[in-house]
C-alpha cells in the first residue's frame, strides 16, 4: 500500500497566496493569551429577541425543507419593500433578489456568475479580506486603487485611469470596512459617471448600511443610471447580531441576476430555511430597532475612540461601521502583524492587522483595526489593558 505521505496536501495554485485568514490566526493567538479580543467583527452580546422568536417558530412551523432556490418569498419580498423604502426603487422580488449564504456568497456568485477569466476588477484598498479570495475563484483579475489616510477620499479619476479595455466591474463598499468612511454623494456620482462612460457594473457590498454616524448613506444603484448596471449586497448578519446564521442577499435587474443565480444554484442553491422566515419579521417596521442600534453603536465607538487616543494611538474616527482604525506607530514594532501580536503578549488585548487588506501590504503596515461591536464591559477591560501600557 502506497504511504499517505507519499500524497502531499495541494492547495490550487489560485487560493495559495492568501492561506489562513488573519481573523483565524489572531483569534487562535487570543484565545492561548486570554486576551480581551476586539479583532473578529462579531459581536459578544445575543441577537434582539423578536428574530430568535422568529426562528423558533418557523422551526415549529414546519418550514424545514428546501426553500425556492432565489429565496423564500416572504422573504424576497421583505427584503424588496426594505430597498424601496430606502431608494425609491420598486424591484421584483421575484427576479430581481436572490438569497445567499451571507454577503460573502453573493460576493462570490456574483464575480463567478459575471467574470470571465481575465476580466479586471477595480478594488478600494483597504478590502476586506475576502474579496480577493473570490476574485482568484472566478480566475478575475484585481486591480487595486488606495484610500489613504487620513480623509481615505473615494479618488474617481484614480480609479479611471487604472481602468483598460479589460476592465469588467467596480467593488465598492460603503460604509467601508475597516476605515469607516461614508462616502459622499459627490464622491458617489464621480464614480457614477466613470461607470457609464466606461460601461462598468458595480458590486456594491451595503453590509453595514445602518450603522451610519456622521454623513448618510447612498446607495450606488439610487443614482441616475446606476440600477441597471449595480448589484447591491446586503445581510442580516451585521445589523441584528446573527453572524452565525449566514442571510445575505444581492438585489439586480434580470440581465445581472441571470449570471449571478447561475453561480448560486451550484454553489449553495438555497439557504436555511427557517432562518430565511426570521429574516423576513426582522426586516419589517424595525425603524424604533434601527435608531436603538445606531444609539448603541455610537457610544461605543466614541468610547473606544477616546479610550484609543487616551492610549497614545492616532485615531480615525470611522462615520460608519463598526471599526476603528489608528496608527500604531507609538509602539515601536516594525508593521502591523508584529503590533497586533505584541498587544496581544503585552497588553492582553486583540486587534486585527490589516495590511492583507491590501495588494501593497505596506500601505497598511502603521494601522491596527479594532471593533467596538461588544459589549460595553469588553471595551472597558481592553481600555484599562491598553491605559497599564
């Protein structure tokens, strides 16, 4: 019999740069040092009990079984009233809304569904760090255009110039993880008329839409021109504090959405079931629920901000989210990585390094990212932990 060993383990060669996620690493590194872990954006407090009771009775219910591959049309029609609400734009739940297994697939079905091998995509650095994964999946080809520091202005005439005859779609994400900008209208329409002039589509990841404190939130497929060529992603996880249960969705014309339910019926097909229902409840007349979140995230992250400039580090007080990034440089440790394990062995606190969230590591190698969506008495012991440094 032919020794195991003689097999070694291949990864395919377009998934090998990006290896463990840094999430993974610095949440080992975390849970060995018992430190107070503000790096992973999940949040330590339990979901609001109206989608728990939600679930449970769709589970008692009966609805169990596999739910149409585009999303249950409750649903679908949950998440279509939202959007209207929101944009004044009228979809048909039907066709145009998919249900996915988190934002993160319907970043992933969307590239797979609509990219050709080759074709080039234009990402804001700093990305979050699956964004490249999925590109490499759909064989597509990233091109990168950074946010500097410290206004990480949306620069359209940076982003034409990096475009060529090859370029298929544009990645936006606002607000944007992990610098926390909220773009403006005029940086909006800029990229706008980029897009219709060079016949681009636009991914536009909303996850964290309602956590928005200072500007307002525009939705790229509002703009004059821009729906038929945008597909808007969204989830649950993040507003109602059930990363774990994985709804996400994309909204687009028929023509995108062609492509995109090509991809999702072989990736996942459908998505649980009962959780699918909850979604539905949750997402209607939450007005009173949405102010609550954003009062609730507003004060911790101008308190994780003081305490973070209390602790000598250079903050960028993000207008949305729930993420702040600062400079470490005050520390004394040669780039982010080293920092985020140093905190972690001196100060008994996690934080995430984001240089992978960019083609150029360096450009990320000053900054750290914490979250602020736990619990006020996780934000006061990391402070206390960083105040002893």
């Amino acid at each position: 019999m032919t020794s195991t060993n003689s097999h070694p383990d291949r990864v395919a060669q377009r998934l090998q740069p990006f290896g463990e996620t840094v999430f993974s690493e610095i949440n080992r590194l975390a849970a060995q040092a018992g430190a107070v872990n503000l790096s992973q954006g999940c949040p330590d407090f339990d979901a609001p009990d109206f989608i728990k009771e939600a679930a449970r009775a769709a589970i008692s219910d009966g609805q169990n079984q596999y739910p149409p591959m585009g999303g249950t049309p409750v649903l679908t029609q949950a998440i279509a009233d939202d959007f209207q609400a929101s944009t004044g734009i009228e979809v048909d739940p039907a066709a145009e809304v998919t249900v996915t297994c988190g934002c993160t697939e319907a970043i992933a079905a969307t590239l797979i569904g609509l990219c050709d091998p080759g074709d080039e995509v234009i990402l804001m650095d700093p990305v979050y760090d699956s964004y490249r994964p999925c590109l490499a999946m759909a064989n597509a080809v990233p091109k990168a255009v950074t946010l500097h520091p410290p206004e990480f202005h949306l620069d359209a005439q940076a982003i034409d110039a990096a475009c060529t005859d090859r370029t298929r779609a544009v990645m936006l994400n606002t607000p944007h993880n992990p610098t926390g900008r909220v773009f403006t209208l005029e940086e909006m329409e800029a990229l706008a008329e980029v897009c219709r002039r060079r016949n681009l589509i636009v991914l536009a990841d909303e996850v964290y839409h309602r956590m928005v404190y200072e500007g307002t939130h525009r939705s790229m497929a509002s703009l004059p021109g821009m729906y038929e060529r945008t597909i808007t992603m969204n989830s649950l996880g993040k507003t109602f504090s059930v990363t774990g249960w994985k709804i996400g969705w994309t909204i687009a014309p028929p023509h995108l959405m062609a492509g995109i339910r090509s991809a999702h019926q072989f990736m996942t097909f459908d998505i649980a079931h009962p959780f699918q229902h909850a979604g539905a409840v949750a997402l209607r007349n939450r007005e009173e629920y949405y102010q609550e979140l954003h009062d609730l995230y507003l004060h911790r992250r101008n308190m994780l901000c003081e305490g973070l400039a209390d602790a000598g580090f250079k903050v960028y007080q993000p207008q949305g989210t729930y993420f702040v990034l600062c400079d470490h440089t005050h520390l004394g440790q040669p780039d982010d990585v080293a920092a985020a394990k140093w905190l972690i062995e001196h100060a008994g606190v996690a934080a995430i390094p984001p240089s992978s969230f960019y083609a150029n590591r360096s450009d990320g190698a000053s900054l750290l990212r914490f979250g602020f969506c736990k619990n006020i008495e996780t934000i006061e012991a990391a402070l206390d932990r960083l105040r002893r440094l």
